[in-house]
C-alpha cells in the first residue's frame, strides 16, 4: 500500500478553538463528534506522521484528541 497517496480521517470530541488570536480563553467543549481528513507525512518505526496543515487541505485535531483514532 502506498501512504502517500493516502487520506486519513481523524475522529474526536475535543474542544474547539474559536479564534487563534484569543489564547486559551477562546476554548469551548460542546460534546459534538467531529472529522477531519489528514494525509500522510512520514513513517517511522515506531510512528505514523500526518501532515496537519489546512493550506494544504489536511486539518488538526482538536484539542484535548490527543491519542484518538485515525481511520485509512
């Protein structure tokens, strides 16, 4: 399988920032599941890197997702 050409979606409900200029004031929790689709970045042993970038089309998770699941 090439990961390369590979969308992943990552699934949570994490908090939600509203405006990036805000800080960590700007938070909000309101226990929506949300997606976002991410494309590969690397691979390591011990790793599988996402690019997060939303100028090249793949979002962030959001925060508080540490640790959930990504699908292929």
């Amino acid at each position: 399988m090439n990961l390369r050409n590979q969308r992943f979606t990552a699934v949570g409900y994490g908090t939600v920032r509203e405006d990036k200029r805000k800080g960590p004031n700007s938070f909000f929790f309101d226990g929506e599941r949300r997606f976002v689709t991410q494309s590969f970045h690397a691979l390591t042993k011990s790793w599988l890197k996402l690019n997060m970038n939303p100028s090249t089309g793949s979002g962030g998770t959001c925060y508080g997702d540490s640790g959930g699941p990504h699908f292929l």
